[in-house]
C-alpha cells in the first residue's frame, strides 16, 4: 500500500494507492484535512489512516526545507520526521520532499490537457526544467536533467530579495520595506496575502480611490487576497486589476529569473493554486513579457516552454509516484 501526502500551509490532502498487478495504481481512499485544525502531522495521520492497514512505501511533500530527511514547516508549527515516521508506519520507504520537488515530479506525468502553454513561441528542447509556484507561500524547484531523467532539486529561491524592475516597483520596495524591516523577498509578493500587499501600496501612492468591497485587514470569514484577485480580474475595479496587472508583471520577471539561475532551456511550469485563478492575466501577454526582459538573454528566453498547470493534485501525484517510477 503506498501512502502519499501534500502537506501545505493551508491544507493538507493523503492518498492511499494500491498497485496492482500491471503496474497500475487504484486510489482507495483520499482526503483533504485543513491543516491549522491540527497541532502536529501525526494528528493528521490518525484522522487518515484506517485500522490495520500495512503502508509499504510513504512519500510526502512538505512545504518547508527538507534537511537529513526531517522539516520544520514554514507557515505551520509541525516538525515532520522521516525516522519517527518509518517506525510509526512500520516502513523503511518513507521519503520526505520538498513541496516543490513533490510538485516537479508531479508535472512530469500531467497529461497535456492538464498543461497551458503562455509562450507562443516555445520550441520543444531538452534540458533543465524550472518549477514555480505561487499559493500560501511562493516555492521554486528545478529538476535537473542528468542526460538520461529529470532529477528534483529543491531550493528556497521564493524568500530570495525582491529585485524591483520599474520606477512603480522601485517605489513598492520602498513600501514594502517600512513593513519587513530586516528582508522584503519574492514571497511578501507573490503569495496570496501579496494581492493585500499590492492593493494597500496602490492606495498609498494614490493610484485610484479604494475599492468598497475589499474589506479591511484582519475581517473575519473574508479572504481579502481572494475578493481584490477575482475583482481584478474580472476588470471591476480599477485599484484591484492593477494589483492583479502587477503581481503577474513580477511573478513574470522571477519566473525568467529562476529560468536564467537554472538554465532551464527544458522549460518552465508554473504550479500553485493561485495561477489558474488568474490564469486569464497570465495568457493576456504581460507575464511572458516580463519574463523575457532579460537584455541579452531575451533571445535565450523567448523560446523556453512555459506551461501553466491547472491540476490541483500535481504535488501529491508526484509524491503517488516517487516509489512507483
């Protein structure tokens, strides 16, 4: 039986797969726990896990640095141990991921119509391959092509400092740095709570009257971030779409930036539950032209695959699949 879990700062989802004799995996049973309702993983497991049921293989992608195999979550106060993990599941296979590696992993075995390519001008070329993902946190990974497969690599790139590219961003910084005193990173803005973030900084700089319908900061049962994106969007307020416009500028500029870190002539995928939300802003040609606005290595850029993910599940489908390759 093969146990595999995406572990987030907001949700957590387990999977139990079977294998069957042709290889084939059958999902036996599946569910998605909020993680805040719970002090530590463990809880979550005894919520998940039937009676008497023999896990023979467990991978889990965890968002938050996986170091000898053990992770102090990011947003969560849950220490995940691989070791306490194999007793108490009685396994020797257990494997702790990087969320973003779980997820690069994942877009490796998407089907195409799970994939939305940004870049009309992509040629199909072997190489490295970048993964960004902008949710409750912003993750990047690379997976390393060796010549033969794609190896995962994990990094922390998303709480890399925040370039500023424009006279607008430069005053953003500025802004931003009044509120994180010590490091303003990529993470402060391309997250969910970076739409907050965008919006007040527009209605200090007076780019246009606020906005009714957002609620204030720290309004109970309203999710702020998500009522200033689908206003943006959906073009109804002015103040709103342009924190939309800007979010997509500079995830665009960081997607380009890992691409050049990694050399990622393979391409890039974009994951993360935020992305198909905007995933109208994203097609509409601001993202791809940030992204290429490189200098010099715009021709290098302007020809890399850059496929948005729609499918939720891809971080868990490449942890089904770690012990299954």
């Amino acid at each position: 039986m093969i146990l595999a879990g995406d572990i987030g700062g907001t949700k957590t989802t387990l999977s139990l797969q079977q294998k069957q004799a042709d290889g084939s995996l059958t999902c036996l049973l599946e569910q998605t726990f909020a993680s805040q309702d719970y002090p530590q993983f463990d809880a979550v497991l005894a919520a998940f896990l039937p009676k008497d049921i023999a896990v023979t293989s467990a991978c889990f992608g965890i968002a938050g640095p996986v170091v000898n195999q053990r992770c102090q979550t990011t947003n969560l106060p849950w220490l995940v141990d691989g070791e306490h993990l194999k007793q108490q599941l009685k396994t020797e296979q257990v494997k702790l991921l990087n969320d973003l590696e779980a997820m690069a992993l994942g877009m490796l075995v998407l089907p195409e119509q799970d994939l939305v390519e940004l870049n009309p001008n992509a040629q199909t070329q072997t190489g490295n391959i970048a993964v960004i993902a902008a949710g409750t946190g912003l993750g990047e990974a690379i997976l390393y092509w060796d010549g033969k497969q794609h190896l995962p690599m994990a990094t922390e790139g998303g709480h890399s400092d925040f370039a500023p590219l424009t006279s607008q961003q430069d005053l953003l910084l500025g802004y931003l740095r009044q509120r994180f005193t010590e490091h303003v990173s990529y993470e402060r803005i391309l997250a969910g709570v970076g739409f907050s973030h965008l919006y007040d900084f527009l209605v200090e700089y007076g780019f246009a009257p606020a906005c009714l319908a957002v609620p204030e900061i720290g309004s109970p049962d309203i999710d702020r971030n998500a009522v200033i994106s689908r206003l943006g969007i959906n073009g109804e307020d002015a103040l709103c779409a342009e924190a939309v416009r800007l979010f997509v500028e500079i995830y665009g500029a960081e997607a380009g930036n890992l691409a050049l870190k990694s050399l990622a002539v393979g391409g890039v995928f974009i994951g993360g539950g935020i992305g198909p939300k905007i995933r109208t802003a994203l097609e509409n040609g601001a993202f791809m032209q940030a992204f290429t606005s490189k200098g010099r290595f715009a021709p290098l850029l302007s020809t890399v695959s850059v496929k948005l993910a729609t499918n939720p599940r891809t971080p868990l489908l490449g942890a089904i699949n770690y012990f299954n390759g």
